[in-house]
C-alpha cells in the first residue's frame, strides 16, 4: 500500500531534518541557554551546601555572566551564612563579629561596685564620702573624716581596703623588694577588686623582706607611708581610738564599724569589710568572717616576727585592744590615712 506521494514524503524529509536541527541547537545550548543556566544553578548549590567556603573568585572568573554573580551574591551567601551557625568549633573557622560581640559581652569581667556594701549602704549622711583615684593603677577608693565625739580631733581615712601590686601565689612570701606585691584571696584577683589586697607586715611597709624576721624598728618613720599612694600615710592605733569614738548615738558599738554586708551598721563610716587573711603557711581563711590589719610598729619583746596587730569578727562585739599581736608573715589588710 502506498502511504504518501513524493511530494508528501520530500515534506516528511524537511519536517524530521528541522527536527534534527533544533535537538542539536538545544544539545549545545544555542537556542536559550537553558543547558548553561542549569549548569549555573548547579555551581550554586554546590557553593550553598558548603559550610566552610564563600564563593571564590575562580568561581566567579568561571562565568562572565553577571546573573551568577548576583545570584552568588544573595542565595549562596545566605545559605553560607545560615549553616555557618553549625560549623564545629575545631574546624579552625574565625567566629563571626557577632558572635565575638556576644563572647566578650558575657565573659568581660566587670569591676565590684563598692556602693554595694560601703557608699551606698550607708546609714549616715549621704554627703559623708568623697573618692580619690590612685594615679598608680586607677584605683578609687572612698574616704570619709572621722571626728572623736570625746576630743573632737579628726583623721580622714579609706572607708575601704587598699588594693594595688602584682599579685604573687599564697604559698611564696613576698619578697620581691623591687615592687608591690600583693595576695588575692584564693589567688583569685577578682577578691582583691571587692575585699582589697592582703599584705605581709615588710610589704605594707614598703621594707625589705627582711625585715619580716627580723627588728627593723629603726628604719619605722613618723607618718609612715608604706605602700599608701602619695599623700596617704598608713593607718595607726591613735586613728582607730579616733574612728571608734564616733558618735555612737545608737550604741551599736563596733558594729557601727562594720559595714552592713560585714554585719554590721556602718553608722561610723568606716565600713569595715571582712577581706579574711593569708595564713604564715601560704593557706587562706576567714573571708568574710575576719577584717585584720597591722599597724607600723613593731611588738617589741623576743620575737622579732609579731606586731601590733587589730582583728575583728563578724560576730563580735569587742573592740580591738592596743596590745594585740600579730604575725609579720600573715597576709593582711591595709587602710591608709590621708595628710592634712
């Protein structure tokens, strides 16, 4: 049977020869592209399903298209972006500015706000302290001035534990004689920050360690400055009477020295703080149980490492007497005085 005439098999020729033409037009991508854009999408995803590179500038050489840089621009860095948040620490990554923001945010230590237990505890006039900033290491204090309500003299005194040196471990002595040292309770300088520092007896002197030993009552001076900044002087027995002798209107005794986080009033101003003290064998123990300082003069007698020395608990109602002793090797507290 015959199909088609001639003519109708030249036009069945023309139809399958066009077809041909566009499958191969379509096969090398010369019509729309549609073959290359594929390829394009492809490199894309390549570049989003990988957490650990941006695109590079290879592949971005690799095409002239600007289509694909905008689209590598937008889609895949946002992907990029949105998978870094599962990239594992040990993958050698820097982290991103945000989250370096948010590290530094949460673990910057921030300063103790001495308000807390001293200026902003207070139970006397609010005008009552001032602050002095020591140039040495921008530290500020508050300081007040005492007035004896029995002989009406004066002293102006840190209403706080002094705190400057470089911290040196519980277990070693002081004996640095070129510069301050000081102990952190716990080796912990955050401790030095609320409490104040702890110093040994040659060490508050600015002495040389020595003299923790041995009798260096020759080299004591009137107003002895020790570690104090310029301007300070140390804190004496004679300056304690004045202090304990505010006007105790409320009896509240040596209470009234304490500060309120220390258990106390603080209706003298003085705000003592229970900083606690580094044992003669390195150890640390009382804190917040036991504010002690020692005084510029030495004990007398035979033993030639005990000074004059004052201790008060947190539960106790005695005031420090004048005879009281302590051990130059101990790490304790300082106050300082300023010079009128």
């Amino acid at each position: 049977m015959r199909f088609f005439e001639m003519s109708s098999w030249k036009e069945l020729w023309r139809l399958i020869g066009s077809i041909i033409v566009i499958i191969a037009l379509v096969a090398c991508g010369g019509d729309s592209g549609t073959s290359a854009n594929n390829d394009k999408d492809t490199e894309l995803a390549e570049v989003s399903s990988s957490s650990q590179k941006a695109v590079s500038s290879s592949s971005v050489k690799a095409s002239s298209s600007s289509s694909y840089v905008k689209a590598a621009s937008s889609s895949s860095v946002k992907a990029a972006s949105s998978s870094s948040s599962v990239i594992p620490a040990s993958s050698g990554n820097p982290p991103s500015s945000s989250s370096k923001k948010a590290e530094s945010s949460s673990s910057e230590y921030v300063p103790y706000n001495h308000e807390v237990c001293l200026a902003g505890n207070w139970n006397i006039s609010t005008d009552v302290y001032k602050t002095f900033t020591d140039p040495r290491n921008g530290r500020s204090y508050y300081y007040y001035t005492a007035v004896s309500s029995k002989t009406g003299k004066t002293v102006t005194v840190m209403a706080e534990n002094l705190n400057v040196g470089k911290m040196v471990l519980g277990e070693n002595d002081q004996n640095d004689d070129a510069k301050i040292e000081r102990y952190c309770y716990n080796n912990d300088t955050t401790y030095c920050d609320e409490f104040g520092g702890l110093y040994q007896w040659a060490e508050m002197m600015q002495l040389p360690s020595r003299c923790n030993t041995e009798s260096c009552a020759d080299l004591i001076q009137e107003n002895h400055r020790g570690i104090c900044p310029e301007g300070w002087r140390l804190f004496t027995w004679d300056d304690y009477v004045i202090i304990r002798q505010y006007n105790d209107v409320f009896d509240h005794g040596i209470e009234g020295l304490r500060s309120q986080c220390f258990n106390g009033y603080n209706t003298s101003g003085f705000s003592l703080i229970g900083a606690g003290y580094r044992t003669e064998k390195g150890a640390f123990e009382s804190l917040a149980n036991f504010a002690i300082w020692n005084y510029p003069q030495e004990y007398g007698g035979t033993s030639l490492t005990i000074v004059n020395s004052a201790l008060v608990s947190k539960l106790g109602e005695e005031s420090p007497a004048k005879n009281s002793a302590g051990s130059k090797l101990e790490g304790v507290s300082v106050r300082c005085v300023k010079l009128e």
